[in-house]
C-alpha cells in the first residue's frame, strides 16, 4: 500500500509538471502573438518614432517585459507645428502649434517640452501650458487641467506665439524640441505647415476640457483670402466654399470722437494677437458732431475710407455701420442715409469684404413697419451697385426685437441679415429669448454690437450673464463685434483710460472688459 501511495504521488507530480510547462508554453506563444499584434499596429500608427532608452511613469510597466517597455517608451513623443506666421515692426512672429502624443500603456504625468532658443526669443502669448525662457530654453509646461496624458492618446492644442529674428530662426523652433517626463527625455518631431494634425479623434477626457479651452486655431493666410465672400445661408454666414463661418470681431466708437484707433496697426492687432476677423466702423449720424449733426461729412468719410482700406488690407471683414441712436427713427435721416450708402456702395462695389450695417438702433417709438420701409428704400440703392454684399437692419427697441422682424421679414433680396444687441448686465432671458425665436423661425441674426456691462456702455460687469449669452451666441453660429475701440473711461471700452497706445496694447494695458474679449475671441476661457 505504501508503495503504491509513493507511486500515485510520482504521477501525480508528473503531471503537474507536464501540465505547467504546456501553460508555459502556450503562454510564449500568445505573448508572441501579442507581440506581433502591437509590432503591427505600431508600423500603421507610428510614422515618426523616438528614443530608445526611458521609462513611463505607470504601474503597467512593472509587470512588462524589457522589450515592451522599450515599445511602450518609443511611442511617446511631441510635435510641434505652424501654420501661422507674419511680419511684425521688421520681426517674423509666429504661432507654435504643440501636441504631445502618448501611443504607450501607460498614463505620462509632469511633462515638460524644452526648445533651445536664442536670447531675443519674446513670447507673446500661449494657451492651454505656462511658459517660460530660462537659460536659453523655452520651457512649456502644463496647466492642471492637462498635466496628464493618458495612455493611447494626443494631448493638443498647446499654443505659443513668439517672435524672432527672421523666419529661418522661427522654423528652426519646430526642428528641436523635447519631451522630458518626470525629468527624462524623448525627442520630438517636428511638421512643417503643410504637416495637419491627421488623428482628430478624441482620445482623452483630458483632451476634450483642453478643447472647450482651445482658442480659434489661427489659419494661415488672412481671414479674406481663406473665407472669401460671405453670404447669408438660412440662419447662417457661410464662406465662398458654402462653409459655415462666424465674424467675430471689435466695433469701434464713433469714429468721429475717437479716430485715432482708425489706423492698420489697431486692426492688425485685433487680428493677429486677439484672433479677430472683424471690424466694426461706428459712424454716429445724430448725436453732437454725428454726420447728420454738424459732422465734416467729408472727413468722416475719409475715415471710413481709411478704415475699410486697413481692413481689406489686412484681410478682414468690415461693417460699415450708420450708428442711428438719438435719432429713434432711422426715417429722420433717410435721405442722407440714402446718400450715404448710394456713394458707400459704389466706392466699395469690388471690395467683397465689406457689409453694411444700415441702422444701428431704432428706438424710442419706432416700429418695425418703420424700420422695414426704411430699409426696402436703401437696399435697393446698396443692392444696384453690391448685388450681394451683405446687409444687416437694425430691429426696434435698439435693436432687440428680432423677434418681431421675424414676424414679417425684408423679401425679395438675398444676403439681408438682422441686428440683435445685448448688453449684458441689462439684457438677459428675455433678450435671449428673443433671439432664439428669431432662429427658430429662420431669421438670420448678427450681433453686431454688445458689451459685458449695462446699457449705459459703463457699470459693472456681469460674467455670468456673458457666459449665457456667448453659449447662445456660440451654439448657433452667432457673427458678433464686441463695443468698443477706445480709451474713455467706461467699462465697455477696451482700452484702458490709462493707455493712450492706439495698437500693440500688452495685456495690463486692457480693461476688464478687453481682457475678457480677447479671451472670448481667440477661445481660450
Ligand atoms: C455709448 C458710448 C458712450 C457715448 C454714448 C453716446 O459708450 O461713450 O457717450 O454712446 O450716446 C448702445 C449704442 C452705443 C452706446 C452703447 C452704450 O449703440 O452707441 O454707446 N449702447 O450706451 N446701445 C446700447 C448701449
């Protein structure tokens, strides 16, 4: 008995062992196969790779292989692109479009991307990262909401505008970057400007809050040569390739009080270093000195001339606005504005980025049965000489009832648009809902002018009743100039009264209210 129980166990240690080194070996085969699989995937994905010799940070690793790791570590990596660059006072600045891409298992965490840069390098600004040049290094760190970069996934839209020298030394920004991970190092790739982003899937939650903060990716070539001719399509602007486009820009005050921000480098500013594609030329036609009110006609329209000259210039749209305010009825100066836009339209009947703005306001009494007459006389007058230049009607009650034009919209012309203003610490729910009517029933409406504070243009700011109206405003496709180009000491202005620059303002040199629209403009809050 003895000796068969020794035997029993000699068979049954056999088998064991048997059993154990069949599952060792099938093991080795689907590690093998598992291997073969990732090598695959890794030579459809992964066209540029990386260095050879770092870790990720991450549990997952601790558990692999030498070999998988080393896969894992090659697949991280930065590129770094742009598509944007321009002349500025005799310098090349340009925008740096950063990615970081983590195709490995595990999360990479404390990133830190380093480009080696020469002592004039000034950064101007930059997004979704901090910044800094330290020891002839640009060094670009994450914000914290996008220090993590989950596994299999592209960290993107980290933006950095600088300026340089020339442009040789601005592309040689995108030839030497690093990643450094918990202190260690992978190379990066770079992409000239033909090099788009080709993976646009969303990939992490990371990624997505990074993109509800990602700015309005600045295109090369101006707003006018990639967009074109804008016409009206249902509710909608659309470009000349029938896309869906939004304005989004800047109102000047009235040119007559404060001409000094007509000028090329204020609208260059507002386009290059606020992402703007947009200006607004606020011509008062009844208030003291207005066109209409003791206004040198002439220079007026030499600065509206100038102001449409810069634009077109710089590639942005313009709004020619006859700014009625104290006048109620647009009726009251008809026949100048008729004048007006008869020599207007014909001046600029080539100019395919100009839009007229025919009644700023109508208030006091003034129906929509007023408006509407007025403007079938001047359309016709714009129309004969800018077939389809687009037009923009004022609605009563300075211009909030669009939902009251809707009732009975202009026919018989394409390209007509209709004027919704807000001023948001006055105008709220109610406003909004208007608009929205307005839309429902089909009526294409442009904001041409607001501002964050009260209906006086001046008072405190409400930011909560902004964010309500820029989810409205950005929801539909909403075209918008924010109120106003100056320096006066109100809250609407943009300029702080401090600041007499009439360009280039640094940020501290804004107001509230202008800190808040350049934000709002490039997207980036
Ligand atoms: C305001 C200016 C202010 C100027 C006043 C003249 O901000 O400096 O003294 O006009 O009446 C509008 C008008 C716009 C107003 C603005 C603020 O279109 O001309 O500008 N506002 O009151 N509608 C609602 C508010």
């Amino acid at each position: 008995m003895k000796n068969n129980k020794v035997l029993i166990g000699i068979i049954a240690a056999l088998t064991l062992v048997i059993v154990g080194l069949v599952a060792f070996i099938l093991a080795g085969d689907k590690k093998k196969a598992d291997d073969i699989t990732t090598q695959a995937v890794d030579n459809e994905t992964t066209t540029v790779n990386t260095s050879e010799s770092n870790e990720v940070e991450g549990s997952d690793l601790d558990t692999t292989t030498t070999e998988e790791a080393n896969q894992q570590k090659a697949d991280c990596y930065v590129t770094v692109t742009s598509n944007n660059n321009w002349e500025s006072n005799g310098k090349v600045s340009g925008q740096l479009d950063i990615s970081i891409t983590n195709n490995s298992d595990s999360q990479i965490k404390n990133w830190t991307i380093e480009i080696p840069v020469s002592d004039g390098l000034k950064v101007d600004s930059f997004w979704n990262s901090n910044c800094v040049v330290e020891g002839g290094v640009l060094k670009i760190t994450p914000v914290e909401y996008n220090s993590t970069v989950e596994k299999s996934s592209t960290l993107k839209d980290i933006g950095v505008i600088v300026t340089v020298a020339n442009k040789s030394e601005f592309d040689g920004l995108m030839n030497e970057s690093t990643l450094l991970v918990d202190g260690k190092e992978y190379s990066g790739t770079s992409a000239n400007s033909s090099a788009e982003e080709k993976d646009d899937e969303k990939t992490t939650t990371e990624k997505e809050s990074v993109e509800a903060q990602t700015p309005a990716k600045p295109e090369s070539g101006t707003p006018f040569e990639n967009h074109g001719k804008l016409s009206v399509k249902g509710v909608d602007i659309v470009d000349k390739n029938g896309t869906m486009y939004q304005l989004k820009g800047v109102s000047t005050h009235g040119i007559a009080w404060f001409p000094d921000y007509v000028n090329k480098d204020c609208f260059q500013t507002f386009r290059d270093d606020w992402g703007a594609n947009l200006i607004r030329l606020a011509m008062y036609t009844h208030e003291n000195g207005g066109y209409c009110n003791g206004g040198d006609k002439e220079y007026l329209k030499g600065l509206v001339d100038d102001g449409v000259n810069y634009a077109t210039e710089l590639g942005m749209y313009v709004i020619i606005d006859w700014h009625i305010l104290h006048d109620l009825n647009p009726q009251v100066n008809k026949e100048e504005a008729k004048k007006f836009f008869e020599e207007m339209s014909a001046k600029y009947k080539d100019y395919d980025n100009v839009i007229y703005e025919i009644c700023n306001e109508p208030n006091g009494g003034t129906t929509w049965a007023d408006v509407k007459s007025y403007a079938e006389e001047v359309i016709p007058i714009i129309r004969k000489n800018a077939p389809d230049a687009i037009i923009i009607v004022g609605t009563p009650n300075w211009s909030q009832d669009v939902d009251i034009a809707a009732k009975d919209p202009i026919t018989g012309y394409d390209n007509i648009m209709y004027a919704a203003h807000f001023y948001a610490a006055t105008h709220t729910d109610s406003i909004r809902n208007k608009v929205q009517t307005a839309l429902d029933s089909g009526l294409p409406v442009f904001i041409s002018e607001f501002s964050i504070c009260d209906a006086s243009g001046n008072g405190a700011i409400d930011y909560g009743q902004a964010d309500k109206w820029f989810d409205l405003i950005n929801s539909n496709n909403l075209s918008y100039a924010g109120w106003n180009i100056s320096n006066k000491d109100e809250t609407s202005s943009l300029i702080k009264a401090s600041c007499s620059k009439t360009s280039w303002w640094d940020e501290s040199e804004l107001s509230e209210t202008g800190v808040w629209l350049r934000k709002t403009i490039l997207g980036i809050q």
